[in-house]
C-alpha cells in the first residue's frame, strides 16, 4: 500500500470515528430519549448531499479535572454550510453524545467560524441547540465562549436571518443566544429553556415545579413568548425551518424568493362580503379572511399560541412573500394588551429589517384596560407596536374591515404612520371609540338627570353617533382611508397596491441608533 493510500485511509477512519461523536452507546441513550444525534439532525434539514462540514478535527484544549486524557474530535458541536431547497446556509448543530453537548472555548469558536461566515456571505444561520450549558471543567473560558456567540447574535441580527432550534436542554445563560436570534423553535416534551432549573426554584423560592411545566415548549410558545414555535417532533420542526426559510430572504440586502402561484391575482372572494357580523360585538374568525385573500390560502403562523388576539405570520401574494398582522376578534374581541402588542412589534420589526411588505388587517376595538395592564407597562409596550410600524420603510398596505377604535386605530399601521395604502371595508368604524362607550360619556348627564326617558335618549344620541362615526367614511372623506373596498376584491387590492409600492423608497433620519421603548 503507498503511503498516500495509507494517509487516506487514515482519514476515512478518523471521519468515521469523529461521525460517531460520543460513541455508539451514547447515540443509543439520545435516541431512547426519542431525540436525533446532530448529525441527523442536520441531514433531514439540509439538501441531500450539500452539506460542508468545518472543524471535523477540532478538541478541547482543557486540562482541568482530567480532561486532557479525554478528547473527541470536533468537540460536542457539528457545524458547516449547505443548502435548504438551494439556497445557502450556514448550520451549528450541538452534539449531546460528547460530554453533554457542553460549551467548551473551542466550541464556541466553531460556532462563532460559522456565524462570522454566514455574516460575511449574507446567509442565514441556524443553531440546533442541545447542550447541558457552559462546560463546566472550562470555567471561565466556556462563559466567554457564550459572550463570543452573544456579540455576533448582535451584530448579525437584522443582516441575515437567525434561527435557533432547541432539541434538548437549554439552561442558564445559554437561552440567550436563543433569544437573541430573530425566531427560536422548540420541541414538545424533549426541549426545555430556563435559567434556573427545578431544582434551584425549589431552593430559593420553594416553588416545586418540573422541567417541562418550567420551561417546555407549550409554556414557552403560548405563555411566555420565548418560543415562536412548539412542534410535536424534530422532523416537525426542521420541516417548521425550511417553510420559515421559504418566505424570507439571504439577508437586508436582498428581498424574499419568488414562488410559483395558480392562484389568480383578481380572485374575487364572495364569502367576505358577509363575514362581517350585523351585531358589531360579535365575533368571527379573521383566520378565514387572511386564508381567502392570501396565495393558495396558505399561510406560516408565527407564535400561533401566543397572544391570540393578534395573529401574525407569513403568506404569499401574487408569489411575493409578506408579512400578516391582524386582530383576532376571536378572542379578547382583537383587543390590544401587552402580550399582543410585543408579538406583533417584534414581527414587524423583523419584516422591515428584511424587506418583507408588511398586510395589516384591522379590527380593533382598542387597548385592554385595567390595573393589570397599566401596572405591566401597556404603555411602554403598546408603544413598541406603535414604533415598529411608524419606522418600517417596507410597503406597507393596511385594510381596516370593521372597528378601529382610539389609538388602537392610530397603532395598526395607520396613514399617519407611514402607511402607504389604507383601505377600509363599507363596515368599518374608524372612531374614537364604539358607539355605547361615546354616548356614555358624552351625554351621562342627560341621562342622568332624566331615568325615566334615559334608554330613549341613549338610542337617540347612539344613531347619531353612529350615522358620524360608524362607517368609514368620515375618514375617506380626509382621505386618511385611500378607498372603501368591497370586501370580494380585498385580494386583489391589496396585490395591486404591493405591486404599485414594489419600488418604495423611505428613510429614516440618520441615527447611531433609535432609542425603541424597551
Ligand atoms: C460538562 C456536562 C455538562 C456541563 C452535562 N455534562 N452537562 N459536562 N459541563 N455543563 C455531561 C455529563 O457529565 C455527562 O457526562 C453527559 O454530559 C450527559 O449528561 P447527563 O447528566 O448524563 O445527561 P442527562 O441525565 O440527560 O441530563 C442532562 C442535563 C444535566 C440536565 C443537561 O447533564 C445537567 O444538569 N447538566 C448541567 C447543566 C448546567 O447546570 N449547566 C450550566 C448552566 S449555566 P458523562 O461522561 O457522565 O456521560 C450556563 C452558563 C452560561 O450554561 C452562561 C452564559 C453567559
């Protein structure tokens, strides 16, 4: 045999041995856990054959607590680029068979490779997290490594998109690098995210909780908001990326794939012109209108169990990616509260920073009020929304079907937030509030003084407020409604006015940074 022929078979065997990770018994134990090792992890989510690993050979270069006699090449983290439906990514995914998939320096430094690529080459990065946390024989250097992969969240967030999947624990100060990225996915009953585990809240607070009811994913996606995404198995959640991946761009720089669609742009849609109650307290489903005017009915729900009174998620119109922010008058009636508005603000936030135009479909009858709210800043929360929408430069296209009451109306992408085309259906009533709210107020001392007559003065000033306010028309009057709509030709409107805004400019003053209400 040559010695080139010896060196290559050297190296087939080394691939072989550092493809293993941890070993055989320990890719037993992750699978019995009823979760996937790294390595196949990242061949369902990648194009057959298109991953490029880096790093294959990289050790710990630790020496405490004996761990200089125990090395695995590569280190606990699979990492490299490749292709999702052809286009480039660049993928981290961690590797619990070796020593817990614990954060070593040189794992942090085979992360941070990947993230400065992907930064450079203007592609997306995706983690799939599933680690014990900072490994712990490194100290200070594992806490350092983290602070390595924290400052290039930072630095990569709004310039290339970043996904995180967590596929198994996630704990302590790890769950930022998750958070700091723009959507985190987790998976039902094998993932968890805390900063303290059980063990640690009973001892501090006596509070006796477990794992999944601390930090699994159907806590974090419905209650907390840290989860964009709960699926019910792995192979849900990387298919969840790739459909993510389909609606929005490489980077800043560039704008969503174009997809194929059958679906007619002039649709008429004649279910929409009875959607909308005769009883304007009663509710009815805005999933059914975003499904009939959007391409194929087709739409990726974003933080589906959180917040439900704003929906938020990504469609296609006419084969062009945008981003839905809707009321719900489902639930809550599409009230405003905290949760809502911080959804919706993050979405927005992240469809401007990557040319997404943004639909925004309204029926709102304000902002919840009460103690709870006031003393959980609505204020400061409400103001994220507000923000969000009045600085996005994206085309920014807002149908108003039936209330948009006080500053809620103002909020959900009005005219004087930049809005770029403001429809309204013939049922909105773009107000200052609902009718029975305004004659309270404004005529509680006639009724007051007079009990006997008091309904027949509330009906009275009610239709007279109602034939004002009730409708849309007092603002397409001032033309801050550009066109009251049939509802049937909502789809193609809305296609059309994308189309016309498809070479918007708009600015911001230049600014080190805006100082959004945190
Ligand atoms: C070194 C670790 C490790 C760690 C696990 N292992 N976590 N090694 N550092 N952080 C090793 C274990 O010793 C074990 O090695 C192997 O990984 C598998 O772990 P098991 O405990 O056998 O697995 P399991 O029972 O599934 O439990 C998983 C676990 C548990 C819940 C994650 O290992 C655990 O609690 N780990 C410590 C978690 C933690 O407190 N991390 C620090 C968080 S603070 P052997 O050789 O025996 O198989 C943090 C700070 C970040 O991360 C700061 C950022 C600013």
């Amino acid at each position: 045999m040559s010695i080139q022929t010896e060196n290559i078979q050297k190296l087939v065997q080394r691939r072989e041995k550092a493809r293993l990770g941890g070993g055989p018994k320990r890719i037993e134990a992750q699978h019995a856990k009823g979760k996937m090792t790294a390595r196949e992890r990242l061949a369902l989510l990648l194009d057959e054959g298109s991953f490029e690993e880096y790093d294959m050979f990289v050790q710990h270069r630790c020496t405490n607590f004996g761990m200089d006699a125990s090395h695995t090449d590569g280190d606990g983290v699979v990492t490299g680029c490749g292709t999702i439906d052809g286009r480039l990514v660049y993928v981290f995914a961690q590797d619990f068979t070796v020593s817990g998939g614990s954060l070593s320096k040189t794992m942090s430094e085979k992360i941070c490779k990947v993230m400065d690529m992907a930064l450079r080459n203007g592609a997306p990065c995706i983690g799939l997290n599933d680690s014990g946390g900072a490994r712990i024989q490194e100290g200070i250097d594992a806490l350092a490594g983290y602070g390595e992969i924290f400052e290039r969240n930072i630095l990569s967030s709004g310039v290339v998109p970043q996904i995180s999947c967590i596929m198994g624990p996630c704990a302590g100060g790890a769950v930022y690098s998750p958070a700091l990225t723009d959507f985190t996915l987790m998976v039902k009953n094998t993932s968890y995210m805390f900063l303290t585990g059980p063990a640690v809240v009973k001892s501090v607070t006596g509070e006796v909780v477990d794992q999944e009811q601390l930090g699994g994913a159907s806590v974090h996606a419905s209650k907390s908001g840290v989860a964009h995404f709960a699926a019910e198995n792995e192979q849900e959640a990387i298919d969840t990326i790739k459909a993510l991946l389909s609606f929005i761009p490489q980077n800043n720089l560039e704008t969503a794939p174009i997809v194929e669609t059958a679906d007619p742009v002039n649709r008429m849609e004649d279910s929409l012109n009875s959607i909308i109650p005769d009883n304007p307290n009663k509710a009815y489903d805005m999933y059914g209108v975003i499904g009939s005017v959007v391409d194929d009915g087709r739409f990726l729900e974003v933080h589906r169990d959180f917040a439900k009174n704003i929906i938020v998620g990504f469609a296609h119109m006419n084969g062009r990616s945008v981003g839905i922010v809707a009321n719900q008058p489902k639930v809550l009636a599409g009230v405003l509260d905290i949760n809502a508005s911080r959804k919706a603000a993050r979405f927005v936030r992240f469809c401007d920073a990557f040319n997404i135009p943004l639909v925004t479909l309204v029926d709102v009858p304000g902002f919840l009020c009460g103690t709870q709210q006031e003393y959980g800043a609505i204020i400061t929360n409400g103001a994220k929304l507000l923000y969000a929408y009045g600085e996005a430069t994206v085309p920014k296209v807002t149908v108003t079907l039936r209330k948009g009451y006080g500053g809620a109306h103002i909020v959900m992408s009005c005219k004087q937030l930049r809005g770029d085309i403001n429809y309204a259906w013939p049922s909105a009533q773009i107000a200052v509030m609902g009718a029975d709210g305004a004659v309270n107020v404004l005529y509680a001392k006639e009724i007051k003084a007079d009990p006997e007559n008091a309904q027949a003065i509330f009906d009275e000033k009610k239709k007279e407020y109602e034939d004002l306010f009730s409708n849309p028309y007092q603002a397409a009057q001032k033309g801050y409604i550009d066109d009251v709509i049939e509802p049937r030709n909502t789809r193609f409107r809305v296609i059309r006015a994308l189309e016309q805004l498809s070479g918007k400019r708009a600015e911001v003053p230049a600014k080190k940074h805006d100082n959004l209400p945190l």
